[in-house]
C-alpha cells in the first residue's frame, strides 16, 4: 500500500553506487585543538535498507578533515577499525577526540 513507501535520502543512490566500486580509502585525521575533526556528518538510509550509511555532508576549510584529503560525499565505513551505522549522533562521539590524537577513518570515494 502507498502508506508503507519508505522515504529515500536524496544521496541514497549515490551511495549504492559508491558502495559497489569497492575503492576503500584509509585516512588519518589528526584532532584539531578543540577535539574536532572539522567535518559535519549526515545519516543516509537507502530504501529498503535496515541499516543507515554515514556520509560527509561538509568539510571544514582548512580543518583537520581537510587538511587530510576528507571530501564532501565520502562514505564512511569504519572509525578507528570498528564498522558504522546507524543514527548519526551515536557515529558523532567516535569522529572527537583529544587533540593530538589520530582517528583512523575507512571511507568511499566515488
């Protein structure tokens, strides 16, 4: 029935199409002086998907995330080794750190 459509994220087809090429990125994303990683993150659900993909919605000019090759679009996959999905919020607390540190993001590109 027309009741049940699930509504499809703008960029989900993007997103099957960048997770069938495969080409996965490591970066090193060294923590800003504030504990950030200047990139802003968007949750994006793909109909009939149960779990969400996490994309770079932004990268801060001149940011730690793009001081490390970070672009808008990218998928992330991994944080630090440990697979994501799900609700962007729960994803925000791994991409923080102390600053100096390194986060490991597996990403991709398309």
């Amino acid at each position: 029935s027309e009741g049940n459509a699930q509504w499809e994220h703008p960029l989900a087809q993007k997103m099957d199409a960048v997770r069938d090429t495969r080409d996965e990125l490591e970066v090193q994303v060294a923590v800003d002086d504030v504990g950030m990683l200047g990139i802003e993150i968007e949750e994006v659900l793909s109909a009939g998907e149960e779990n969400s993909s996490i994309v770079v919605k932004s990268v801060a000019p001149g940011g730690a995330g793009d001081k490390s090759g970070l672009v808008q679009g990218d998928l992330i996959t991994r944080i630090d080794g440990e697979s994501v999905s799900g609700p962007a919020s729960d994803v925000s607390s791994k991409i923080v750190g102390v600053p100096g540190e390194t986060v490991r993001m597996t990403l991709l590109r398309a």
